[in-house]
C-alpha cells in the first residue's frame, strides 16, 4: 500500500474561515470528522464508519456523513489492497455525490466543488488500481478541475491544496524527460510547496497530507524528511500502517537497511495474522525484507523470506498484480544463492 495512493483519502475536507455550512458551524459535527480521521489513522475502521453513521443523525442530508464513509471504506481497502468495500463505497458515493449537487444548487459552490473533486479522485484511483490508465488519468484531471474551482471561488480552502498540489507533483514527475520544453514547466517543487500548506493551514486533512507528503519526498530523493513526518505521524497514530509503509521505505532508500528490515517486520506482523488477507501485501513485504537481509550479508534470513513470499497462497488476480514481484523473489533467490557462495569462499 503505498500512500501516494492516499490522495483520494482526503475524506472531506474544508476550511474552519468562512464557515460555509452547519457541517463547520457545529463544534460538535467538526470533532466527530476529525474522530473518524483519527479512528482511520489508527486502523480502528469499523469504529470510524460507526462515528460517520452517527453523523447522518447530526447532519441529515448534507454530503458530509456519506462522503465520511467513502473515505474510511477507501482507505480499508488500500490498506489491505482489496476491493471488499466496493459495493458500498459505491452506495454512499452516489449518496454523496447527489447531495452535494442539491448543495452547489443551493449556493453553496466552493464546498459543492470541494465535494465532488473529492469523489472523482476516489474513482480515479480505483480505475488506478485497476489497472485501467485511462479512465484513472481523464478522472484525475476532472478531480484536480474541481479542486482548482474551488480555490478560485474560496482560497482559504487550504485542504483542497493537498489533491492540486499532489497532481502537479505526479504530472511533472511523469514528464520529467520533456521538463526542459519552455511549454512544459516543472512544477515538481510547486506541488510538494501546496501539499506542506495543506498539511500546516487544513483543517481535517492534516494528517492525510503528511503521508501523503512523505511519499512524495521519498519518489523525490529526500527519505530523510520522509522519515521525520513519518516519525511524527507514528508517534501520533502509533503502529498505523499508512506511517509505517513510508518509515520503511524512507529507512530503505537512505541505506538504513537494519532500521528498514526492523519496520518491514513489523508491518509483517501487523498484516499477517489479519482475517482480512490476500496476501498482496505480504508478497512485497517479503521482497523487501528479502533485499533488506542480503544488503546485510544475513543469508539465511533473506532465503527464508524469498521462500516465504513464493509459497504465498495467492489467487489469480493478486499473482497478476503481483507478477514482477514474484519474478524479482526468484531473481533474489539466485543473489543470496551466488552472494552466500562468494562470502563462504572468503
């Protein structure tokens, strides 16, 4: 699972200065969207879809309640990287989605955008995860449309900041060969800029942009700041795995191969025993252990995570997800084999 992934999971998002609608006029309602965030962060989903069902009873009608639970079920399903929710994410989107056109009908246009930008972005990481490109990229660039309205109508809409400022970062990293073209600007920088102010002025979407923001600096060559947000969020939200995942991988890519192999073990044990698990995860965590063990000369260690991956009980359509990686375990197991040979020669 990997948190560039979690642009979808702003979960609902707005700005406390001007209150648009009784959803941020009520002290109350706010808190009960900032609990759901939490109860999120922290994996405890099944409580956070209880706290947006409380919601409805607050906010009967409003986008919010729906949205919420979009949200929370997406994330589940990022986070064990299935589609088990898709049923219902699917009811309370359309849910959502009719609510907020009734609130743009009613005035309401800056939030309404927010809203539906929101919501196509899920649906544009669905179509991601999918593997239908196409689909993905025409409804990223939808989402971004409305996320951009909503700016122009309210700047203090500082969360909206998060799926602008992560589209421009992605868009120019997927351009970076052409980069050099006067029409064809480099807004690398520019983006990571909007995702740090989401992260420091949104309201709800603060923790969302923090990861968010890790896995940037990670895609961008700066694991060691990858690591100090994902320190942080940890020590807020401890042992969620959305922090976890960008740890690891921050500790990998700075050459702390101990440090990573420590947190990919945990995230191991985190996903394991779960009755939820189609051991996709699993797959990639034993590749990268794998390569964690070798880089430490730990041999029998990195052969009995290349044996444990390939033995995964996996079904059809996790092995063709997961194809290159089972290819790059079996490539692995020839380098401990030959690494492990020179070393016993020595």
């Amino acid at each position: 699972m990997r948190l560039i992934l979690l642009l979808p999971a702003l979960l609902l998002v707005t700005s406390p200065l001007p209150a648009r609608t009784a959803a941020f006029e009520d002290s109350a309602a706010r808190a009960e969207v900032q609990r759901a965030v939490e109860l999120t962060f922290k994996l405890e989903y099944d409580q956070a879809l209880a706290v947006a069902a409380d919601l409805e009873s607050r906010l009967p009608d409003h986008p919010l309640p729906p949205l919420l639970r979009v949200g929370v079920l997406y994330c589940r399903m990022l986070d064990y990287e299935d589609m088990l929710d898709r049923e219902e994410f699917d009811r309370y989107y359309d849910i959502a989605w009719d609510r907020a056109k009734k609130l743009k009908k009613g005035g309401e246009k800056a939030e309404a955008d927010l809203y539906f930008g929101v919501l196509i972005g899920f649906k544009a990481l669905l179509h991601q995860r999918l593997g239908q490109w196409w689909p993905a990229v025409r409804q990223g660039m939808e989402s971004v449309d409305y996320l951009e309205s909503c700016l122009e109508q309210d700047g203090s809409y500082a969360d909206a900041l998060l799926g602008v400022g992560t589209y421009r970062y992605w868009r120019s990293r997927a351009t970076d060969f052409i980069n050099w073209l006067p029409l064809i600007p480099d807004e690398k920088e520019k983006g990571i800029t909007m995702v740090q102010r989401a992260m420091d002025e949104g309201l709800f979407g603060r923790e969302i942009s923090r990861s968010t923001l890790a896995w940037i600096l990670i895609d961008h060559g700066r694991p060691s700041q990858a690591v100090t947000l994902s320190l942080e969020g940890l020590r807020l939200y401890p042992g969620s795995r959305f922090y976890l995942w960008t740890l690891a991988d921050g500790y990998m890519q700075s050459g702390q191969w101990r440090r990573a192999a420590e947190t990919y073990q945990e995230l191991y044990d985190s996903l394991h025993p779960q009755a939820r698990n189609n051991h996709y995860n699993e797959v990639g965590l034993c590749k990268q252990l794998a390569r964690c063990h070798l880089r430490l000369q730990n041999y029998d260690e990195a052969m009995e995570w290349v044996e444990r991956g390939l033995a995964l009980p996996l079904d059809d359509t996790v092995r063709k997800r997961r194809e290159k990686d089972m290819d790059r375990l079996k490539a692995l197991k020839a380098d401990i084999v030959k690494q492990a040979a020179t070393a016993q020669k020595k």
